[in-house]
C-alpha cells in the first residue's frame, strides 16, 4: 500500500439541509413564548378591568343625577370600549417598552424568523388578554342598572376583536415609534383623552360640533359605535363608516410597527 493511499483523508459522507421551518411552527413557538411573558399578568390584568369597569359605570354614574335608563345603557354599553383601550393603549406600549429596556425586544429581532411573526404573535395575545373585559363590564351594568342587553353575537364578536387588534396595534406602533418614557407619557394621555373627551359613555351631541367632525376620523366612537350595537342591538346598529375607519387606523398601526420591526438597527 503506497504512502499517498495512506494519508489520503476519508471521504466525507455528504450532509442533508436541514428543513426548513414552516411559519406556523414559528408563530406557535413565538406564542408560547409571547404568552409565557404576558400569562402571569393575566389575573392581575382582569382585577384590573373589573375595577375599572366599575370605576367606569358605577363611578360615572354618580355624576349624574337620577340618570335615566337610556343613559345608563349608553354609559354601560360604552365602558368595554375603554377597557379595550386601556389594554391596548396602555398594557401594551408598557410591556413593549419594558422588553426594549430589558433588551428582550432587541433579542427576539434578532432571531432568524419573519419579523411580521413577532407582531402577529403581540396581537394574539394581547387579544386574549382584552376581550375578557367584556363580559366583566357586562356583569357589572347588569349588578349595577339591572339592564338587559340585546345582544348580537356576530356584530359583537367582530366588534371586539377588531376594536382590541386596533388598539393592540395603535399602542405597539407607538411604543416602537417613540422612546419608551414618551411613548408611556404618550399612551397615558391618549387613555385619558379616550376616558374623558370621547363620545363612548356619553352622547356625541355634548361636545361642540368641531369636536364632533374630529371623532369622526378618530377611532374612539366608531369602536364604542360598533360594540353598542352589539350590546344593544334592539336600539343601536352598526355603521359601514365605523368599520372603515377602525379598518384604517389598524392597518395604519399594523404597518408602522411592521416597518419598525424590519427596520436595520
């Protein structure tokens, strides 16, 4: 046997590429993750949304004097809403800003995955996280007026979970947008602008006409729109320019965030 036979290498077995991931392996990891991070909060989250809504429905009510059963059903029918807000515009850009602190947000870009993912598996959770706000604020209208809601499932349904995916996505393109102290400051004014100045737990025609024309291409009163006339199907009924501007102002905030995520840096 010849010295070039012996110190010749071994041939090397070829290897195999590995398959590729599909995306809804992604997303489902991604969501077990997003919902390890969020989960615990839960209980905490709908403590929360219980007092609120009472604060909402029985505390604004004791502004008004004698108030009438028509105001008790617009004042209860709106208060999901601003649940839904609060979570969206508050939990959220809070949580985003706390893992772009933390550097978690800085870790999950960086893996080898579809940025829109990220996103996607957000609002899944933070959906999860909203809706049970609903029924708390249901619950209390009903303890507290004694109301009977007529209410219309699918109009509802949709309603909801668009209104929260909206929300989701306005207070994450916000809290990617900004630095996270300003886009906290940012978010907290916003809740109180909803709280105070919207037409969600009272009538549109308390407010000047200008204010009126300006909450016309804002997302507040289309929402509370919406989810009334799921509640209360029997007086209320939905609008086709209220989905298109809760339409809008979703994608708006789906696509600032999705170009944030994708952005270098």
């Amino acid at each position: 046997m010849s010295e070039a036979t012996l110190s010749a290498p071994p041939a090397r077995a070829p290897r195999g590429v590995p398959p590729r991931t599909g995306a809804g392996t992604i997303y489902g990891t991604l969501l077990r993750w997003t919902m390890s991070q969020v989960g615990p909060m839960l209980p905490l989250v709908l403590i929360v949304q219980a007092l609120l809504a009472a604060g909402i429905i029985v505390g604004f009510g004791f502004l008004v004097p004698d108030i009438t059963t028509p105001a008790a059903e617009f004042l209860s029918s709106g208060a999901p809403t601003v649940l839904l807000m609060v979570v969206g515009l508050v939990l959220v850009p809070q949580g985003v800003a706390q893992s772009r602190t933390s550097g978690t947000f800085t870790y999950l870009r960086a893996l080898p995955v579809p940025r829109p993912l990220l996103l996607l598996a957000d609002l899944t959770v933070w959906l999860i996280v909203a809706l049970p706000g609903i029924p708390v604020a249901v619950l209390v209208a009903q303890w507290r007026y004694d109301l009977s809601f007529a209410i219309d499932w699918p109009v509802l349904v949709a309603a909801s979970a668009l209104t929260a995916v909206m929300a989701t996505a306005v207070g994450y393109a916000i809290a990617v947008l900004l630095p996270p102290m300003l886009a906290q400051l940012v978010c907290q004014v916003l809740v109180f602008f909803v709280m105070l100045f919207s037409p969600i737990t009272f009538t549109e025609g308390q407010l000047p006409e200008w204010f009126r024309s300006v909450h016309e291409v804002l997302p507040f009163q289309p929402a509370g729109d919406l989810i009334r006339s799921g509640l209360l199907s029997d007086t209320y009924s939905a609008s086709g320019q209220d989905v298109v501007v809760l339409l809008f102002w979703c994608a708006l905030g789906v696509a600032i965030s999705v170009r944030a995520l994708v952005r270098r840096g």
